[in-house]
C-alpha cells in the first residue's frame, strides 16, 4: 500500500475516531499530534489504534508503540506502513 494511501487512510480515520468535525483537512504530515491536539489524549490513542488496527488488518502490541508513534501525522503513518509491510 502507497505512503499516499495510508495516510489519506490515518487521516480519515483520525477525524471520525477523534470528532474532529473537519479540522482534518488542514492536516499535513508535519502536524504535530500528541500533545498538540486536545483530543489525542491516552483514550483518543486507544480509539485511534483500535481503528489502525480494523482498518488496516493490522495488529498492534502494546510494546511496539510509544509517544514517538503519536508525534506527528508522518510518525504514525510510517508507523502504520512499517505493519502492512510486515
């Protein structure tokens, strides 16, 4: 799957499982997450992994994430590219 892909995927996903009511479409990989955005608080990051995880048929453990998975939109998209392609 393209890095395009995934992250149209992570950014869609982030703005339904956070409510972000169209702030999503300002978003750009650069665009810093935790601690950033109100609304990626440790049960945001459990609602947005478990949609990675449905929607990428992917699977997650919990020793495989930190907040550097959470700093910006880049740094979760590669995170969830690194998955599919394993």
């Amino acid at each position: 799957m393209s890095e395009e892909k995934i992250m149209g995927g992570v950014v869609s996903l982030l703005e339904n499982v956070l409510k972000l009511n169209g702030r999503s479409t300002h978003f750009s990989g650069e665009t810093p997450l935790l601690g950033h955005l109100p609304e990626m608080d440790s049960l945001g990051a459990v609602g947005v992994l478990a949609g990675l995880e449905e929607k990428f048929h992917i699977t997650i453990e919990d020793d495989e994430i930190d907040g550097s998975t959470f700093q910006t939109i880049n740094s979760l998209v590669q995170f969830v590219g690194s998955k599919i392609n394993n």
